[in-house]
C-alpha cells in the first residue's frame, strides 16, 4: 500500500514536532517545512527534531511560509495527500507590537499554502487555529459558532485564516478543517508560555510576572489530547468544512495554576502582580461536544494530572542543561 505524503509546516515546533512524531511512527511520509524563526531559539527546535532527521520517510525543508516560490517548489515535486498547516508567528502578546510580521506570515503565508493546495489538488488541509479568536466577551463554554471580536494582531490573524479556509473549500472543493487549539502544554512548551515560563522561573528562585489579579482562567489542553484530535481531523471526510475546538474543557486560574506547579516542582513561587496587557483575554474555556461528535474527541488529561507529566519533563530538560 502506497504510504501517506504529509506536509506538516512548522513541524520542527511544540505541537508539530510531536505530530511528526505520530505521523512517522504510523507509517507516514512527512515533509516539513520550517524556517526555525527566531521567536525561540533554533537549537531548541533542532532537538525536538533530533530523531526526525535521521529517519527514512523524513524530509526538512528550511522554508519560509511567505515565499510562494520556495513552497511551489516543494509542493509541485511530491504527491502530497494532506497539509497540516502549524507554522505560524505565535504568540498574543507580541503581536501588539508587531502586527504586520504577523499578518504576513499567518495570513498571506496560509492564502499561499491555500493556494497551492488547489493548483495541486490536495485532498485535505488542516489549518491550526486559536481558542483566543473568540475574544473577551464570549459565553463561556465557548461553542464554535459564537461571535468572534478578536482584541490582538495574532487572534485576527487566525480568525482571518479561517475565513481563508472556509473560502478555499466553498470554491476549489478543498476540504479544510480548522482546529481552535486551547492553549497546549506538555513536554517541549514553547517556553515563552505560561507553564513553561514560570516553571523555570520557580526552579530558579526568580520572581514570576503575573498580568491582572491572577484571576483570569484557562482551558490548558494537553499535548496527547491535542493530538488525538489532529489525527482524527487528517482522517475526517464527512464534510468539505469544519470548525472545531480542541480543549479540555476545565478551566484554572493563573493562581492555581501556579500553586499546582509549586506543589509538583516543590518550591515556592515568588509572585509579583502587574496591570493586565493588551491584547489577554480573560476566559477560555471550550465547549467540545462538536469534537466528540465529528472526531470521536475524548481528551483524557485534566491539568491536575497534566501538570505532573510536564515538570517530569520540565527536570529531565534541566538535568541535561546541567
Ligand atoms: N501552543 C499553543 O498553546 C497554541 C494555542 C493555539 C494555537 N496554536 C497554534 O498552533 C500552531 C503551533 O504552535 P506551537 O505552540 O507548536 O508553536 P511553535 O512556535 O513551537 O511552532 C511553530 C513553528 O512554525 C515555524 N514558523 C514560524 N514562522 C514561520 C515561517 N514564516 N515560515 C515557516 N515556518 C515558520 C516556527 O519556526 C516554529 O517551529 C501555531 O499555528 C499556533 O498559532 C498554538
């Protein structure tokens, strides 16, 4: 039997790196394009692709998504079944300061995997979007078919490439599903997130920066259920169009969830409060009844149990620095 062609971008990332983990032990064919953009540093993403390279069925292109030529090259030449779009400029609070990078690499370089999509006939393209596109003032749970009032540059950018999505399959019969990823924690966080962060900062005995009162909740999906959902959507043929959240559907706030870290790395944090920022939303909490029923969604880690697994990692990754 032919093996699946998958083009994962940003698959030398958090979330892609370990979908590139699945998507090779399964038997796949994976291309990955990245530019290791300076967002974190690169030699923290070459680990997370140390074993990818030396596999058979891997092929790393060192791309950026905004140059069109560069993507035709790649796309033109292979029979590619699905795209699983990953790279973006990630990141809320930097994209109130940098807007246009921001535009540029997750709107016009997802219209350009769009658009190739469909000059080369790919069945299926799964596009990474965001819990923070819904803004501050949707009802909680969110449901996929609330309002959106995106209030940072990075949430209108995902919001707007749902749109682009939606468009391509209305069109060009390109199936296009869009996953509203709540934020993902687990081995290999980006370390500009919260868990990641304060965890280093507690195991250094610095002060953490909390915006706000600490009161703001969140929806913290664990990598092994985000991915249970991303392999299931890369199999989903039902309909040529989807939205769907991915989350745990439990919400903690920033308070708790630093005493759960305190308690699994043992030490005190050292806490200091500032005025909330730009562009944070309160809130975000996923309804996921449309992902049990269209993806057979079932996510199993709660943050309680989660945060273990995490700081596990979190002292096997400190040990190594040493
Ligand atoms: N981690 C989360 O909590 C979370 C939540 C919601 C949505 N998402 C979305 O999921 C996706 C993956 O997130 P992640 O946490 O793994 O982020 P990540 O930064 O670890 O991975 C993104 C990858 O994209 C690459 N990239 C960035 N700009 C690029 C460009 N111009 N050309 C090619 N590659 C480029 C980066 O080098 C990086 O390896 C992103 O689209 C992000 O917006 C993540």
């Amino acid at each position: 039997m032919k093996k699946r062609h998958y083009l994962v971008t940003g698959g030398a990332g958090f979330i892609g790196s370990h979908l590139v983990d699945r998507l090779l032990a399964a038997g796949g064919q994976v291309s990955v394009i990245d530019n290791f953009d300076p967002f974190y540093p690169a030699s923290v993403k070459l680990k997370n692709i140390t074993d990818h390279l030396q596999h058979p069925s891997y092929r790393l292109y060192e791309v950026d998504l905004r140059n069109y030529g560069s993507l035709e090259t790649i796309i033109s030449s292979q029979p590619i079944d699905v795209i699983i779009h990953l790279a973006a400029k990630a990141g809320v609070r930097p994209s109130v300061t940098n807007p246009l990078d921001y535009h540029e690499v997750n709107v016009t370089g997802t219209l350009n995997l769009l658009e190739l999509a469909r000059r080369y006939r790919i069945g299926q393209f799964i596009f990474a979007s965001s819990s923070s596109i819904y803004g501050p003032a949707a009802t909680a749970p969110f449901r996929e078919d609330a309002p959106l009032l995106p209030i940072s540059p990075y949430a209108a950018t995902k919001a707007a490439g749902e749109l682009l999505c939606h468009t391509y399959s209305h069109l060009y019969d390109l199936r296009t599903i869009c996953l509203r990823f709540f934020t993902v924690y687990g081995a290999r966080q980006r370390p500009d997130l919260a868990i990641h962060k304060f965890a280093r900062l507690i195991a250094e005995g610095r002060p953490i920066q909390v915006y706000g009162d600490g009161l703001a909740e969140r929806d913290f999906t664990f990598i092994d259920d985000i991915l249970q959902g991303v392999l299931a959507a890369i199999d989903y043929q039902q309909s040529s169009f989807e939205i769907i959240n991915l989350g745990e559907s439990g919400t903690i706030t920033v308070n708790r969830l630093i005493g759960l870290l305190e308690e699994a790395l043992e030490k005190k944090a050292i806490v200091e409060y500032h005025p909330p920022q730009a562009g944070d939303v309160p809130l975000t909490h996923a309804n996921i009844e449309k992902a049990r029923q269209l993806l057979r969604y079932n996510p199993t880690t709660p943050i309680e149990s989660g945060i273990g697994k995490f700081v596990e990692w979190f002292r096997q990754e400190q040990q190594e620095i040493k």
